[in-house]
C-alpha cells in the first residue's frame, strides 16, 4: 500500500468528521409516545442511552427489573467519569424494587458512594434537593409502580444535576458574537460520538435552550431535505455500484454490508461516497461511544426540537451532496477503499495491513485530540490536532472544499443572523472546522465588524 492509499485513507476519515452527512437509516412510527413532561429529557436520555430507537414500545410501560438496572448502571457509569472522592455508604439496606420509592433508593445508592453535597440526608432529601424528583412524601407516590419514562427522567435529571454541581460536562468549542441586541452562539461540532462526550455542559445547553432559532449545516427536519438526499445516495441512470469500482473492492465492500446485515439488493445502488462516509463512521465509534452514538449535532437538534425552538439549515443537502458527486470516478473509487479499509481494520480480530493499521492509529490519535480540546473549549488545542491550513493546501479534491467550497457562505449566513431585525438570540451549530482560520466563521465575523468572543 503506498502514500496515496494513506492520503486517501485519512481523507475518509476526516470527512467523516467535518461533514454533516445524514446517517443510513430507516424509522419506524413509535407506538408509544413520550408525555410532554418528559420532553426536555429526550435529548440527554438519548445520548446517554437511557432510551434506544425501539422507545415507542416501552416508554410509557412499567419498568421492569432489567431495565432498571440497565439505567443504574448507566448512571454508575457517568459517577465514575468525574473522580469523585469515596465515601463510606450508610449501612441500612435500602428497598430497590420498580415502584416509585424502589428506583428512587436504587439511583440514590450509586451516587451515596461518593461524597456528593447533601448525599447524607437520604434518598428522598438527596434527589428532591436537586430537582430530580419533585414535592416530597406522599407527593411522590413512592408505592405506584414506575413507568419506564418516570426513571428514564428521575436518572437524566440526576446525572445532569451531579455534573452541574460539579462544573462537569463538555463545554463544547462555543462562541458567543453581539450586534446591538442581537446574539449568535456558535458552536464549532465533530459529526461524531466519542470520548464520553455527554452530558454537555450547563453553559453549553442552557445557551442553546436560550436561543429563538437553531442552525445547523443542514435543516435535519427537513423531510424533503432528507428524501431528496436519499436519492442523491444512490443512482439514479439505471448503473449501480458494481459498474463504477472494481470487482475486487465490490467482494470487500459486499462482505462488510452482509456481514452487518444488509442485503445485496439494499445496498447495490449506493454510490461510493455514500458507503465510504458510512464505513468511516463506523470505524471511528468504539467503547466511549454512547450506545446510541448520536453525533453532537444531532443531539443538539433533539434538544432544540423536544423544547419547541425552531430549526434551519444554512446550507442545502443538495449542496453536500454535489460536493461529492463532482469528484473524480477514480478519486471516489480510492475513497471508499479508504473508509472501508478503516472499517476493516476496525473489526475484531483483524489483521490489518501495517500501513493501515497505521494510518487508523494517526486518526484515533487526532479525533481523540479533538474530542479532549472540544470538551475543553480549547480553540487552541484543537488547532494544534487540526491543521486547517495544511488539509486547504493539500491539494486533495474533497478535503479542500469542505471549506472553500463552504465557509464564505456559512459567514454570510452568521453575518445575516447578527443583522436580523429586532432582539434575536441564534444558535449556530456547523463542523468545528468551518469556525477557526484560515477562513473560519470566528475571524470572518470580526472581520466585518462583530464582536466575537469564546463564550464563559
């Protein structure tokens, strides 16, 4: 394998991180619905996997005792994340059972092993003081049987309300620009799922939440958007994906899709880009990932959606897709032999070719330098795992135009955003690459006159 197989290799990759391509995937109508008091904990259940894609079969049914414990150890597993200091548990037992009291001591006993404000006064003191259950004694009903939505939220209200007393979530590369009474929170996102990366920190959602309109790359509600886009997937001149790569990477790219449970006739008439774009993303997902693994951006749509805010696109699908298909028939072969060779290298017990396996090796180190500057809010750590400059004047067909095919228009749209008319708070959610230089939305903005500064 030579050089250019490595470019292309890290050019899957990176793709995958900077651009906002929706995921494969089908939705079925849920049975079962959320009430509206449970809105605003969709979102972090989701990300965290207290609920799965299957919800609408569950969700307002009783909890059942393996479920219980799944969200327990969930939520054990968030406690870890902050290092807390130990502390000695009370010795009574504590009554767990799936009535509404059991879950409560359940949840409680996780976070009585640290030394946690207030944690001593007991279970129902504990969580009514932090909001996670609301009025006390026979208020809460402690004997009903608990449905799964009532635990689902008494576990998201206790994590988020353990990292808030803490100071403790992701920050997120967040901006905040002023123009007269207008503000545009830009958040610079990794289109992925890694690092433990939720919760998100307070400050992080609770300016989102503030906001009276949420952008993102592309509108993810969009069901024209997203339909047209489906079709820009695949072909659409009568060929398939047979005609236009070879027969040795077709068998490589056949016995990956079967192996994850596609058939030859579901995926026959994907083209490369959209295959590779899917292969990459696969690869980069590990044991930090949520069950779920629910990019940043999307998690903030759900957020903003479940609360009522509106959402727009400031690009089209059309737009995205157009980038690929412009590509050259050999680049985009080269292309899916890169994110599938990531794939590959990513599976059990495999052996990749050393190269590879090098490559897969530099692109776990720099997403997971990413994720720590992301988390941070580090604008300069980032810079320093990713060199914008250097991927502009690569001379790669793709890499370069995510930004200069992109970024003019995403700081026009943000310049458009601080000019509305009236008192506006906007939150701009696009690729972490689109915000920092060369030609990035931060510097763009203050070029033209706005004040632009990372948020606190």
């Amino acid at each position: 394998m030579g050089k250019r197989m490595i470019k292309f290799l890290l050019s899957a990759a990176l793709s995958a991180a900077l651009l906002a391509v929706p995921a494969l995937a089908a939705e079925e109508p849920p049975a079962q619905l959320p009430s509206p008091w449970a809105y605003s904990s969709i979102a972090d259940s989701y990300a965290m996997g207290l609920m799965d894609d299957g919800f609408g079969t569950y969700i307002t049914s009783p909890l059942t005792g393996e479920q219980m414990e799944a969200m327990t150890e969930i939520l054990a597993a968030k406690l870890a994340l902050l290092d807390l200091p130990q502390r000695e548990a009370a010795s009574e037992s504590l009554v767990v059972d799936t009535t509404r009291s059991g879950v409560m001591n359940a949840l409680y006993q996780e976070c009585a092993a640290y030394a946690l404000p207030g944690v001593e006064a007991g279970a129902e003191a504990f969580l009514s003081g932090l909001g996670v259950v609301r009025g006390d004694g026979a208020d809460l009903a402690p004997g009903r049987t608990c449905t799964y939505q009532e635990a689902m939220v008494m576990t998201q209200r206790l994590i988020l309300a353990v990292y808030d007393s803490q100071n403790a979530g992701s920050k997120g590369l967040l901006w905040k620009a002023v123009n007269g009474e207008n503000t545009l929170y830009l958040l610079g996102t990794i289109h992925m799922d890694r690092n433990n990366v939720y919760p998100l920190h307070k400050s992080l959602r609770e300016a989102l939440l503030s906001a009276d309109t949420v952008a993102f790359e592309l509108d993810f509600n969009d069901s024209e958007g997203l339909a047209e886009f489906a079709a820009l997937q695949s072909y659409s001149d009568g060929t398939t994906l047979a005609d236009h790569i070879s027969p040795e990477l077709y068998s490589r790219v056949s016995a990956a899709l079967t192996g994850l449970g596609m058939t030859e006739e579901q995926f026959a008439s994907y083209k490369p880009w959209t295959l590779a774009n899917s292969f990459s993303m696969l690869s980069m997902t590990d044991d930090t990932t949520s069950g779920n693994a629910m990019a940043i951006d999307l998690y903030c749509n759900s957020l903003a959606t479940w609360a009522g805010i509106p959402v727009e696109g400031v690009e089209t699908y059309a737009l995205q897709a157009n980038i690929f298909d412009t590509l050259d028939p050999e680049y985009l072969e080269a292309y899916l032999e890169g994110g599938l060779a990531l794939f590959e290298a990513a599976q059990e017990g495999a052996e990749p070719d050393p190269e590879v396996a090098a490559a897969a090796e530099q692109n776990e180190q720099m997403i997971d330098a990413m994720f720590t500057a992301w988390k941070n809010r580090d604008p300069e750590a980032l810079s320093k795992s990713y060199d914008k400059a250097a991927i502009m004047n690569s001379g790669d067909q793709l890499q370069s135009r995510l930004f200069t095919d992109r970024d003019p228009g995403m700081i026009e749209a943000a310049a458009a955003f601080l000019e509305r008319e009236g008192r506006n708070t906007v939150f701009m959610a696009v690729g972490a690459g689109h915000m920092v230089d060369p030609g990035g939305i931060v510097s763009g903005l203050r070029e033209l006159g706005y004040t632009v500064e990372l948020a606190h």
